[in-house]
C-alpha cells in the first residue's frame, strides 16, 4: 500500500491569500506561522465576517465547513486569527470567506458605475447577504431618474412627492418595477426629508438581484464614462 502524501504547507499561498482579502476588501493581515509552513490569517473584527469574534465560534465555523485550522484571539482582545497548517485550509478559507465577498464587491462596483455614469448619486452598502441601495435626495429625484432609466420615464407621474401620500405611493412603484426587472420581490422603503434632511429611498437587494439590477442598467451605460 502506497503511503499518502504529505499535506502541502500552507506558506506558499501567502501572497495568494493577501491578495484576495484585499480584493474582498477585507481588513486582515497575513503572517507565517512560528513553524515557517503554515500561515496566521488576522481578522480585524467587521461586519463582514460570517461569525462573531470569538475563539470558540469561529473553531465551530471551521470545523461547520470542514476546514482545518485553529483561532485564537490577539493579546490585544480584538483580531482573530486564524491558524492555517495546509495549503488545502488556506483554499478552503479563500472560497468559503473570501470568493463570496470579491463577487459582492464586484457587483456593487458595477452597480455604482451604470449610476454614476447617468448622475445619479447612490450610496451603496454590501454584506455577503445583500447589497443596500440608498437614494437620497429633494422629492426622491434619483428615484425617478432611475426609474426612467429601466424603462418608466414618468413613475411619479399623479404623485405629490411633497406629502407622505405620495412617497409612499413611489415606494409601491418602485417595488414592482425592480422586482419585475430582478425576477423576484425586493423590499423598497422610504423615508420622508424635513428642512434639514432630504427625503431618501432604500433598496435592499439579495447578491443575485443586484446582479440582474447592474446587468439591466449596464448597457444604458455602454457609451458613456
């Protein structure tokens, strides 16, 4: 009987590993380990992270998705790090962790870009469970540019966006437009302005519907930028 290879040390995936946290826009460090083979992966504690900052829930992580390593807390009492002996862990952590986050920064970037490239100002924020789309200005005049642009050139049309009425009546709209557009429904909310406040209007977006949003609005935007 053959005897099994040796598990592949995780060090030469070093640069690997930095590399994609970044991508994700993930806040880590990557060090060697004090054997020189494995690696030490350092969380800074975000709301990112798919498990809170503790040893123990982040070993039951590990071990929910079958990758081998440890976690340990800095002398500090704020990073997490990761201990990561193979090659195979530090795959498993880039797929599991990090891939998720790269699509989702992919996806709000092409997002943000098929607005900005129509001015419209859109303030977007992005998890690995949804990206959150915020639209804030005098009677929601984003909001209707940006119904224009996916084919409703006068959503507001009959609406006082002065008064809550008409708010939230634009609410409605918009939610069956954008949920006819991405294929499923989408929640919409909207908060009046005051004197000093301009009235704002919220998309909460899963990954895949902000996917189909961008892919909607990007060939609008193929000539310009």
């Amino acid at each position: 009987m053959s005897t099994p290879a040796a598990p592949q040390p995780a060090a030469p995936l070093r640069q690997d590993l930095q590399r994609i946290a970044d991508e994700a826009s993930m806040p880590a460090l990557v060090d060697p380990g004090e054997d020189g083979t494995s690696l030490v992966f350092s969380l800074y504690p975000q709301r990112n992270l798919p498990f809170r900052a503790r040893p123990s829930v982040v070993r039951a992580w590990l071990i929910e998705h079958g990758i081998e390593g440890d976690a340990t807390r800095d002398d500090g009492g704020l990073t997490i790090m990761l201990h990561l002996p193979t090659a195979t862990s530090v795959r498993q952590i880039i797929k599991v962790l990090l891939e998720p986050l790269v699509r989702v920064n992919a996806i709000a970037e092409r997002l943000q870009k098929a607005l900005n490239n129509h001015g419209i100002y859109a303030s977007l924020k992005s998890s690995t469970r949804a990206i959150t789309l915020d639209l804030v200005d005098d009677e929601l005049r984003s909001t209707v540019a940006m119904a224009r642009l996916l084919g409703v050139p006068q959503i507001d049309q009959g609406l006082g966006l002065q008064d809550r009425e008409g708010v939230r009546a634009l609410v409605t709209r918009m939610r069956y437009l954008i949920s006819g557009i991405v294929g499923s429904a989408v929640v919409v909310r909207a908060q009046p302005g005051s004197a000093r406040v301009s009235d704002q209007l919220t998309l909460r977006l899963s990954i895949d519907q902000a996917a189909r949003l961008a892919e909607r609005l990007a060939p609008t935007s193929g000539g310009q930028g």
